[in-house]
C-alpha cells in the first residue's frame, strides 16, 4: 500500500533578527505518521510545529497540506489550518468557559454545528479522555493532567486530520505526565496522524514510528525509534541519546601543551567522577596513541581530534582519534610498547571514517 | 616530576615523584646520562611514582642496558599500577625489583 502524503515540507527556514532556528528543513510526513521530534533545546522543534500550521509562518521555503501550499500568499489558511489541531505545552483553555463549552465553541463557530451537535460529540471525547464527569467544571478547577486532557479533546473537537503537540507534558507535575501520554498514545492506536514535540524518551520511543532528531537547524536524523535510540547514524544525535559528556582537543603543532591536555584529562575525570583506573587509561591513550604514536606519523604539519566521549548513560568511556593522511596499521607499526600499553588500557580498538572522510580510531576504555 | 639524587661512593640513587612520561622522561634520561660515569649500582625508587608512560620505560630500558655492562640496576618500591605496566609490557622479566 503506497503511503499518503499528508504534509510536504520543503526547504524552510525560519530566521529571526538574532537566530535561525530552522535553516534547512526538508521532510514528508504520511497519513497515519505519529513522529516524536526530540533534540536538545533551542533547536527549532517547537519553531516547526508553528511553521506547520503557520503560527509563525517561515521566512522561506514551502509547506504542503494535501499538495496545497499553505505558504503560498492565495491560500485558504483558515481552512488548511482546521486540518491540524494543535495541542499546547500551557493548555491555552478560556477560563472564564466550562469544559465543555471550550470544546463546543470551535465546531460551533466554524463548522457550523448546532449546540446539540456540538455537545454531544464533546461529551463523547470527554469520555474518551476520561473526564465526562468534568464537563461544568472550569479550567481551574482542574488539575494540570486533566486540563491538558480537555485541550486534547477541545482539539479533536474539529475532527483535524493531523495534530501538532507541542510539548504537551512539560508544564506539568511529573505524576500528572502519564495520564496525558496515556491519551496520546490512544490517539496513536487510532491511526491519528501526529507530529509531537518531547522530552519524553521513554514515550517517543514507544509510540511513534518515527523520530525526528533536530539540531543545527535541520532534522539532523529521521529514523525509526529502533535506529535513533539504539542505533544513532549520525554524531550529533548519538551524543543526544547517550547523553554524552565531551572533551576535545584539536592538535596542530607538534610543540602543542601537552600537560595542558593531560590536566583536562584528569579534570574531566573529576569532574564526571570517574574512577582513577578510567583516568589513567584516558591518559594512557592519549599519550601513546595520540602523542607516541599518530603525532610524529603526521609530519610537520599535524592534525589530530582527540575526543572523549563519556556516556552517563551507559557509564562507558570512548575515545576518538580523528586524523588526516593515510590510515596508520596499529599491529604493524606501532612500537610494541606502546601497543601493549594501549591494548591493556582499552576493551576494544577499531577504525572508522569520520563524517567529514578523515581516518579515525574509536577506543571504548576499560 | 621530581627527581631526587643521591650519590654515596658508586652508588646512585634516583627517587622519582610524579609523572614520568613524553615530557619528563627526557629529564630522566639526562640526569642518569650526566651521573652514570662509574657507577655500579643505580637504585631508581619509585615510591612517589604516579604514572609511567612508553617514553618512561624506553628511558628505564636504556639505563638497565648502561648498567648491565657497569654494574646492577635496581628498582625499589613498585605501587600496584606501575607493576602493571611493566606486567604488560614484559619489563617485569628484564628489571630487578625489589
């Protein structure tokens, strides 16, 4: 069965006076999607869903619902827009309405329900969020979960064909948080197609059969749950998932400081309380591969990355070592010293190319 | 790193504190290079030995030969992690520790 086309978006960018938030976005979202976008703050997931339905709309590039352009200047917006509900981190309920009347106002309004209608088919999704027994009550009168439940509703009141959250649990209390997942992940089962912005790791990862990973103004990596959580293709979104701890040094000189390298070796391992036995493999990668070995291999002209990556998620340590010119065969050439040293501090060696083609050793130390 | 000399007749003895690694270990190699001349027993004390890196035992290395031809060399007050490196590197059948 081909898939449906519900949302085409096409180089958009979003540029501030100060920051670009989206620089570069370019991606399809199918019927029945429920895409979980996740990556670290200030990274434009929010600044997307409000482009999507334009809230915001883009200083440039397309957006397609349906193949119709909701950036183009002709378009109905109102009538695009009531395809996508939009669901808020802070509820944006009226107060001064009962429950039901925030969830009747809009059919009524702009469907052109009657109030019959228009309650009845509110106290059907009150129901199905589990807050019939709500319906009089005002918004303040309920707990953060359960007003977020009734912008939920309020939200399938229009009968959108896809809806936008935008970090529907950070406002609230942590033990009020599973009661709104619990509804999301309902409207999943049901096919509804969903795009939703979280911090929720543990949700995304279960709900969605995509993950979107945004950063450096793109989706930097559009995956399945299994490839971003497990298996990460790409630096950035690894260091997100392993909720990586980095310390890098760039060498260029063969007169660099080496005992300032050597102190931030151990300052970071203060600083992550790791063991003094991890400490002293770091250092001794560091100097017999890096320094030993790889420095005078490079000639005049050195350029070496020396990267460590600790994992507070896995309590592991790695080391990378990215380098130009040609590969360098650790069994064949290293001076054996330095290779018995190097081998007790590691549990593993292998080599890779680094994104941008240099030649790189990727160290996991004991 | 701090080396601390000791002569007393032939004997030399060379108490090491810190370090010994690319940077110290040129220090290392010039203070025995400048005191070997006639001795017959080097004692190399490691007591305040942290760290000891490839460049450390190449240094080590060339001193026991120097002295496998004058006389003996001993190292004395081994920690736990410096016996591990020279475990692993084999050291631990070419030096005297004590």
């Amino acid at each position: 069965m081909t898939k449906q086309a519900l949302i085409k978006i096409s180089h958009v960018c979003k540029a501030y006076p100060n920051v670009t938030p989206l620089k570069d976005v370019n991606t399809t979202i199918y019927k029945g999607d429920v895409i979980s976008v996740i990556g670290p703050s200030g990274t434009g997931k929010s600044t997307l869903l409000r482009c999507i339905n334009m809230m915001d709309p883009p200083t440039s590039g397309d957006i397609y619902i349906n193949d119709e352009a909701i950036t183009a200047p002709n378009c109905q917006l109102h009538l695009l827009r009531r395809k996508m509900g939009m669901v808020f981190q802070s509820f944006n309920l009226f107060n001064h309405k009962t429950v039901i009347e925030n969830i009747m106002m809009a059919p009524m309004d702009l469907l052109g329900k009657s109030a019959q209608e228009a309650y009845d088919k509110g106290m059907e999704l009150l129901r199905t969020v589990g807050l019939a027994d709500k319906a009089l009550n005002f918004p303040d009168e309920l707990s953060g979960g359960q007003k977020q439940r009734v912008a939920i509703a309020r939200t399938l009141a229009m009968e959108p064909e896809m809806i936008l959250f935008d970090e529907p649990t950070s406002a609230l209390d942590p033990t009020k948080v599973g009661e709104v997942l619990e509804v999301i992940r309902e409207l999943a089962q049901k096919g509804m197609t969903m795009l939703i912005v979280t911090h929720e790791m543990n949700f995304a990862k279960d709900v969605s059969n995509r993950i979107f990973y945004m950063d450096q103004g793109e989706i930097y990596e559009d995956g399945t749950p299994e490839q971003i959580f497990e298996h990460p293709q790409r630096e950035l979104t690894r260091h997100f998932i392993m909720r990586t701890k980095l310390m890098e040094e760039i060498i260029t000189s063969k007169d660099f400081d080496f005992i300032a390298i050597r102190n931030n070796i151990d300052q970071f391992g203060k600083k992550y309380l790791l063991s003094p036995k991890s400490v002293h493999n770091m250092q001794v990668v560091f100097e017999e591969l890096c320094v030993q070995t790889l420095l005078p291999y490079q000639g005049e002209a050195p350029n070496l990355q020396f990267r460590i990556e600790y994992s507070d998620k896995t309590n592991s340590i790695q080391i990378r070592i990215a380098y130009s010119g040609k590969a360098f065969e650790l069994e064949e050439d290293m001076d054996m010293i330095s290779y018995a040293l190097l081998k007790n501090a590691t549990t593993s060696i292998k080599t890779a190319l680094t994104e941008n083609g240099e030649n790189e050793f990727i160290l996991d130390i004991k | 790193m701090i080396i601390d000399k000791q002569i007393n007749g032939s004997e030399l003895t060379l108490s090491l504190t810190g370090r010994l690694d690319t940077t110290t270990a040129p220090e290392l190699e010039a203070v025995i290079k400048e005191n070997i001349t006639g001795v017959t027993n080097l004692v190399m004390d490691f007591a305040g030995l942290e760290y000891l890196s490839s460049a450390g035992l190449r240094v080590i290395l060339s001193a026991q030969k120097t002295m496998n031809k004058q006389g003996e060399m001993v190292i004395r007050n081994v920690n736990e992690t410096i016996n591990e490196v020279f475990e692993i590197t084999g050291f631990i059948d070419i030096l005297t520790i004590e």
